[in-house]
C-alpha cells in the first residue's frame, strides 16, 4: 500500500469506469485527483461494432487471419470478452434501444452473449450505485478529457435486420462526446486530427 496521504489517479477507457466506482470504496477517499482519459461514462458504439464484426480493429485482425474472417472472431472471440459487454451503450446514451437486451440486436450475424448482457447488466447497476453514494463528491475530484473532431458512430437503429450508424465528429474515433462528459466534473477538449 502506497503510505502517500493523497494520490492522483490517470485512468483510460474502461479503467476510469473501475476507478469512478473505487472512489466510493474505502481508501477511495485518498484519491486527490482522478484523470479520466476517453472514458465511455455511457458507453461506446465500438463494443456494439466488436461484437457485429465491423469494428474497423476486428477488419484489421481478420485481414492478418487467413482462416477466420472478421465475424468468425466477433463471435468466437469478441463476443466471449465480458468488457465488451460492458461497455455498451447505456439507455442514457442510446434511449431508443436497450442493447443489454438481445431481443434488440439483429437476428441474424455475430450477436452478443445473453448471459454477458446479463452481467453487463449487473456490472452498469454496481457502477451506478458506487458513483450514486459518492457522486458528487467523486465527481467533484474527476477531470475528463474528452476527444473530438474525429468521426465517430454516436447513435444506431436497427433497421431491416442490421445496425444503422449515426456518424459525427462528436467524439474521439470511439466515445461520442455525450458519454465521455462527466458531469460536475472539470470537462475538457482535446481536437482528434487523424494521421495519415
């Protein structure tokens, strides 16, 4: 155990979730500072695209696989991921479609894993909860960092049996800016240029 009366905590993706929930923990209370980097506090369309087979870095995988196509690894490996699971869309973020529900997901193509929604499911109400007891206080020591300016899918819509995504510049490349603000937070904006 680190003896420091305070510490600052930096944490990224899924990380700054975990460490939203650990403020409200004892020993929570030493963290002076919590620095959110791209933390989809709502979630983020990249898990609903890991699990289709569309996310761009499931293609790139499955390009490099001679013997398994880009489904094939969204539902024999993405699919099996609990995080995955975990880090999709809320109804704050997506209110038209709750994706913890399998009944809302395409019929046909990679699909998730209905006890993973389940524990997704279980694992959103632990956070809430765990922010909920120390939210304001928590909130109060966040800093978020939010990307934007870079396309990013920030809304979906099943329609003739597949996903339809909404694409903006509101986001990183992969969390919309409406799930990475935080509020009561200090937010901030940093402008994504993609590299060639």
């Amino acid at each position: 155990t680190d003896p420091a009366p305070d510490v600052m905590v930096i944490a990224h993706s899924m990380g700054g979730l975990i460490a939203r929930a650990a403020l409200g923990q004892p020993g929570g209370e030493r963290v002076r500072r919590l620095i959110l980097l791209g933390v989809p506090q709502r979630g983020s369309y990249g898990a609903v695209q890991a699990i289709r087979g569309t996310y761009p870095v499931v293609r790139r995988l499955a390009a490099l696989d001679r013997h398994h196509d880009a489904e094939f690894l969204a539902q024999q490996v993405f699919s099996t991921f609990p995080s995955i699971h975990q880090l999709l869309p809320t109804m704050e973020l997506e209110p038209s479609t709750d994706l913890l529900d399998a009944a809302n997901w395409p019929g046909t193509g990679p699909r998730p894993d209905a006890r993973l929604l389940q524990a997704a499911r279980d694992f959103g109400a632990l956070l809430a909860a765990a922010n909920a007891a120390s939210n304001a206080a928590a909130d109060a020591r966040c800093l978020a960092i939010c990307g934007v300016q870079q396309r990013t899918v920030v809304g979906l819509r099943l329609h003739a049996g597949d996903f339809h995504y909404q694409v903006s510049d509101a986001g990183d490349g992969t969390v919309p800016l409406a799930s990475a603000r935080l509020a009561h937070a200090d937010n901030y904006y940093r402008s994504e240029e993609r590299r060639v």
